[in-house]
C-alpha cells in the first residue's frame, strides 16, 4: 500500500445487501467499485475518450469490509500506453466509531480507449502526446 492523493475518486457506504454469508461485504461490490474508480482516472486523462476494462491484475484482499464502514477509493495512474492505461486503486475503510482509515483492498487494472465500434483507439490525440 502506498501514499494515497488527498481526495478518492470514489467514497461509498456499504449496507447489509452486500454482505457474503460471513457478515462482511461481498468482494464482487468492492470490485464493482474499484473497477468504477478506476475508470474515472482514466477518464480525467482524455475526457472525450470511452474506456473499457480489458484487465483487473493482482487484486489483493488486506481486510474484510463491514456494514457502516466508510469506503474510499483512490487511484493512481500507474502508465499510459498507446491505447490503453493502468491505474492502481486503493481502497481504505474508516470503521464506524473510528477516525482513522485502513487499507483493505488494492488492485492494478487495465483500461483500452475505445471508439463507437468498441475497437482501441490512441489514449491521447496525437498533439496532446510528449514526444518520443
Ligand atoms: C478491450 C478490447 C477492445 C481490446 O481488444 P484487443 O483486440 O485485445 O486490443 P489490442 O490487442 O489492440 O490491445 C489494446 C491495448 O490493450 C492492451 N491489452 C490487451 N489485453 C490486455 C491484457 N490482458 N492485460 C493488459 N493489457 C492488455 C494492449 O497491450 C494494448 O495496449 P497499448 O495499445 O497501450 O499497447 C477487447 O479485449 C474487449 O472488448 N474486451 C472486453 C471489454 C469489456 O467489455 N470490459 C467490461 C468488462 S465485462
């Protein structure tokens, strides 16, 4: 777990539909919410483009997640490629009657910029791009 941005991309309250039948929240919501994270990082990067999730690497579960737990996700971008980026998220839990947040969750995903065809297009226009 690294440094965390000051703001989170995301910050959600999770309630008792998304638990598992062990009483903490179901792993599928938190990845529901770090795939989402992780796309409006993407998006900040060029807003006019659409991204599709290709690949979600190395998800890694530090702590449950329980019911009143404020959850928070924050991204990263990790790397820009031709049409696609990678995106860190971390997610970390304020449990109730707590100040502090703890890390819970992490992950690496892989977002394509994608056309109306959902074929891979350039991340960035081609003069918004640093030369080689
Ligand atoms: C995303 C998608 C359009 C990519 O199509 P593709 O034919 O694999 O595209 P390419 O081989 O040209 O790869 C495009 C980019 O994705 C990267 N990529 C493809 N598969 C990858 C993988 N498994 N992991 C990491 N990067 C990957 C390539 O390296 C390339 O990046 P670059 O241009 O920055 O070098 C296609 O796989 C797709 O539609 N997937 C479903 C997406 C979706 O519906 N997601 C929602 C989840 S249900």
């Amino acid at each position: 777990m690294s440094d965390c941005p000051p703001d989170p991309s995301i910050r959600v309250t999770l309630l008792p539909r998304d638990t598992n039948s062990h009483g903490s929240i179901f792993g599928g919501v938190i990845l529901s919410h770090i795939d989402l994270a992780g796309a409006i990082e993407a998006q900040k990067l060029n807003p006019d483009r659409q991204f599709v999730t290709v690949a979600m690497d190395e998800v890694i579960f530090h702590q449950p997640v329980y019911v009143g737990d404020v959850v928070s996700f924050y991204t990263r971008l990790e790397r820009v490629g031709r049409t696609s980026v990678r995106v860190h998220v971390d997610v970390r839990a304020r449990r109730r009657r707590s100040r502090e947040e703890v890390p819970v969750t992490e992950a690496d995903l892989v977002f394509v910029a994608v056309d109306e065809d959902r074929r891979p297009v350039p991340v960035l226009d081609e003069d918004a791009r640093p030369p080689a």
